[in-house]
C-alpha cells in the first residue's frame, strides 16, 4: 500500500514537471513570435521609405536600443559593453556579407515555426 502512494506521489511529480515543461514552451513560443511581430512590424512601417533610410532607420534603432541597455546596466556584472555591442554588429556585418540562400529559414518561415526559426536565427546568423 506504502508503494502504491509513493508511486502516486511520483507520477504527479512527473506530470507537474511535464506541465510545467509544456507551459515553458508556450510562452518561450510566444515570445518568439512577440519578437518576429516587433520585426514585421519596423519593415512594415519602414517600407515606404526609401532602402538608405529603411537601413538608417535600423542604425539608430540599433544604437538607440544598445545605449538604453548599457545605460541600464551599467552597474550590473557582464551587462551589455560597447564591445559586445561591436561584436554583435560585426556578427551582423559578416551575415550581411555572407547572404546566401538559407533553405531551412525558408522551411521555418513558411512553416510559421517562431521558435525554431528564431533559434535557427540565433545560432547560425549570430
């Protein structure tokens, strides 16, 4: 009788942690998704501007945001530094010299997949 509460007490232990994992995702998901929004959402309000001010736009949206954050974290341990800040930049400059055809970001794209294609995004561009 002792094990069969025991083992109870282990499946809504596992159950819990699987629910917990599920929720997790959904909002990792949505937040993916928040953030392909925000993004279609400066190319849609930059689109009728011209493509060397669609691309200042972004500039000073980059330095806008980046100087926010350092500002913001000037006092914590490993905020956002000027060099990490360089080295995203450069990062970007390399994509953008580099533009080749990406299949799997098209398959993620017309697959509407948030999460995976920001992942994909995050660790083959960045």
């Amino acid at each position: 009788m002792f094990s069969d509460d025991v083992t109870q007490v282990e499946s809504l232990h596992q159950t819990r942690r699987m629910t917990d994992t599920l929720k997790n995702r959904r909002a990792l998901m949505a937040n993916e998704k928040r953030l392909l929004d925000v993004v279609t959402d400066v190319i849609l309000d930059c689109q009728e501007l011209s493509g060397d001010d669609q691309l200042f736009v972004l500039q000073l949206a980059w330095w806008t945001a980046a100087s926010n954050i350092r500002n913001a974290q000037i006092e914590a341990p490993k905020g956002f530094s000027a060099a990490r800040q360089a080295a995203m930049l450069e990062s970007m400059a390399d994509w953008v010299r580099g533009d080749t055809s990406d299949p799997e970001l098209e398959r993620l794209w017309q697959e509407a997949d948030h999460a995976a294609l920001v992942n994909h995004l995050r660790h083959v561009h960045a």
